[in-house]
C-alpha cells in the first residue's frame, strides 16, 4: 500500500477507525509528522485532539538507528543489547537532552494549555509509520500512566514482528498496510515524505481547537 501523503494516510486510517466515531476519547499523534495523520483521524471521529512527544535515542555512530526512546515524565524503553556497547555517560547526556527536547515542544507546540483528559476514554496513538517501535512503545506507557478505559494504536505501515510485539501492549493495534513484508523506511511509503515543520505542528493543532468533538456537542 502507498499513500500519496501524511494527509491521504491520514484519512484512509481515518476510516479504518470508524467504529470508534462518535465516542468519549482523545486522539494523541506523536509530533511531528504524526500530527499531520492525527489532525485527519480527531476531525473524523470527533474528538480533541493532544499529543504525546516520545523522542528518539538515536546510536551515536548512526543516529537514524534508535537504540532507545525517552518521554519528558521519565518513561524511557531500551534496546539493552545496543545500549550496552555505547559509552554510559554519552548516554546519560543523551537521555537528559532528548527529555529537555520533549518538554521544549510542548511549551512550543501546546504552550500552557492543559492535557486532554483521558482516564475511562478511548485513547488512540497515531503515527505516520513505526520502524524499531521504540518510540511507540514508550508512547504506549505515557498513554497508559494517563488511565484510559480503552488504548488503541493506529499507524498505516509496521513491520510484521513490531506490530505482533507492541499489539500485545494495547487493546487494539490498526495497520493499513499489512505485507508481510517491510520496506526498510517509513518513508519508502508515501510518494511526498517531506520533514514536517514546527509552524505546521503548531498550526494544525490551533484548527483543531476550533473543531467540534462529542463532548462538546453531544453523540451523533
């Protein structure tokens, strides 16, 4: 499956969500391309859209290679093995500055307004793609800690064995595209994958204030 763009992707899984219209929920779409998919999802379904900014731990000799993820509360998941063989106090500092990066985004992105509330809600992760998974699974637990009723992981493409390892931690996993086998990239996906900006993060999630959600206006 190929999608022309984050916003084609972005309504298709739209659609495969569609059962989940009209609930009591939070849409969360990890910054900054998965904003682009979750803006797409909260406008369908009907609920408010937040985020949740879990940042990469890229290897040191190869930085697009995750080897861990961090989020700002502290939550943080590991690829042990990788983790081992790079230098402790690198890694330290590397910890420390991606958390620092986490928070600075959402004092950019959201300023002082206040997190959805989720607890007893539906709460559904989005995302334009998973590759290690890493910063997925430590979405996963920040969403957890917020209590939801129920949580559902929503992306167009994984591969295989991440899908069968991180469906084991939700209570719904959605994937659009399911070949069994993977491309190697996220990106390999779509035909425009440009780098999505900081203005456009910022943007979106200032129309989607304004949009209706069942809280507001009632079920359909």
């Amino acid at each position: 499956m190929r999608f022309k763009d984050r916003t084609e992707a972005g309504r298709i899984l739209a659609q495969a969500l569609k059962p989940h219209a009209n609930q009591d929920g939070v849409v969360y779409a990890l910054p900054r391309g998965g904003v682009v998919l979750g803006a797409e999802v909260a406008r369908a379904l009907r609920m408010p859209l937040d985020l949740l900014i879990p940042r990469k731990l890229g290897h040191p000799l190869q930085p697009e290679y995750a080897i861990g993820a961090v989020v700002e509360n502290g939550e943080m998941v590991v690829n042990q093995w990788e983790v081992s063989r790079v230098d402790p106090e690198w890694f330290k500092r590397e910890v420390e500055a991606e958390r620092e990066e986490a928070r600075r985004r959402r004092e950019l992105y959201l300023g002082a307004r206040a997190p959805v509330a989720a607890k007893g809600k539906v709460a559904i992760i989005v995302d334009d793609g998973i590759a290690t998974g890493l910063t997925m699974e430590v979405a996963i637990r920040d969403a957890r800690r917020r209590e939801p009723g129920r949580l559902v992981v929503a992306v167009p493409v994984a591969p295989p064995e991440t899908v069968e390892r991180l469906a084991r931690e939700v209570d719904e996993f959605v994937v659009l595209d399911r070949s069994p086998y993977y491309l190697g990239a996220v990106g390999a996906y779509y035909d425009r994958f440009a780098q999505v900006s900081d203005d456009e993060v910022v943007a979106l999630l200032r129309s989607m204030a304004a949009e209706p959600t069942v809280k507001q206006h009632g079920r359909a």
